[in-house]
C-alpha cells in the first residue's frame, strides 16, 4: 500500500512541475509563428556583453507567420536570452492599443500597468494586474544564411 502512494505522490508532483503556466493568461490562446532573420535584417538585435534591447512586431511580412494577439514583444533581457511575449496587457485585454515600451518596462496605455522585462519574466510591477504578459518560446537558431530567432507557443 505504501509504495503505491508513492508512486501515486511521484506522478502527481511529475503533473505539476511540467504544467504550462500560459494555460491561464487571460490573453487569448492564438498561434504564434515568427522568424526574426537576426543576421541578415537586424544585425543590432545580437546578444553581446549581456546588453538588453526590444523589438515590437505588429505585422507579418508573409502569409504563413501568426504574431499572436496584439503583435509580439521580443527582448534581449539582462540575463543574457532572447524572450517574446504578446503586446496585450493581461488586464485590459485590448489588441489594438499594444503595451509600449520604456526603458526596461512594457506598459500599457490604458490602465499605466508596468511589466518589468529585465530578467525576462515580464512581470507585473505597477498596478492591480498580477498576471504577467503572455510570454512565448524564443529559440535561437543557426543556419547558413545566419542566426534565426524563431518564436512560437
């Protein structure tokens, strides 16, 4: 009896520590398919010396790419990875008027949230929202014609 409630405790922690933490954003769940050609289109946006840089991305060059729900928030935050979220505030859930940009926080036009990009968590500092922006994977790849920052969900 006792090893099956183990194993069953065993099994229950493995559920809870691969749980997808994006299933709960208030922002809507909607495809995520982006290439940023870093080397051949922006040659700025390369990770050197732990620097931290945005990009926002509020259309798609080709048919084929999904940018989210408000467009997509790419970083370079000071840990030194590159990260993606959505530009839509979690809390007034408005794609047309994306968070902007400043210094090292997103923030929205509406209700003056601040989201702190630095360590690439986009967290909530400011304001009644607890809910971070809705983040993505940022994956980095390197091919012949040079790196590729791919984004998806």
């Amino acid at each position: 009896m006792r090893r099956y409630s183990i194993i069953l405790l065993l099994i229950a922690c493995l559920g809870i520590s691969c749980e997808d933490t994006n299933f709960r954003s208030s922002v809507p769940n909607v495809p995520v398919s982006y290439d940023l050609y870093i080397t051949r289109e922006h040659p700025n946006f390369i990770i050197d010396n732990f620097n931290f840089a945005t990009m926002t991305i509020t259309e798609h060059k080709f048919e084929h790419e999904y940018i989210g729900y408000a467009g997509l928030l790419i970083w370079i935050g000071m840990d030194g990875h590159y990260h993606a979220a959505d530009l839509c505030c979690p809390h007034c859930l408005k794609p047309k008027m994306p968070v902007s940009i400043d210094g090292i926080f997103a923030v929205c036009p509406l209700c003056d949230e601040h989201f702190d990009l630095s360590h690439g968590y986009a967290v909530p500092t400011k304001g009644i929202t607890r809910e971070p922006l809705r983040k993505y994977q940022a994956l980095t790849q390197q091919k012949a014609t040079g790196l590729i920052l791919r984004i998806t969900n």
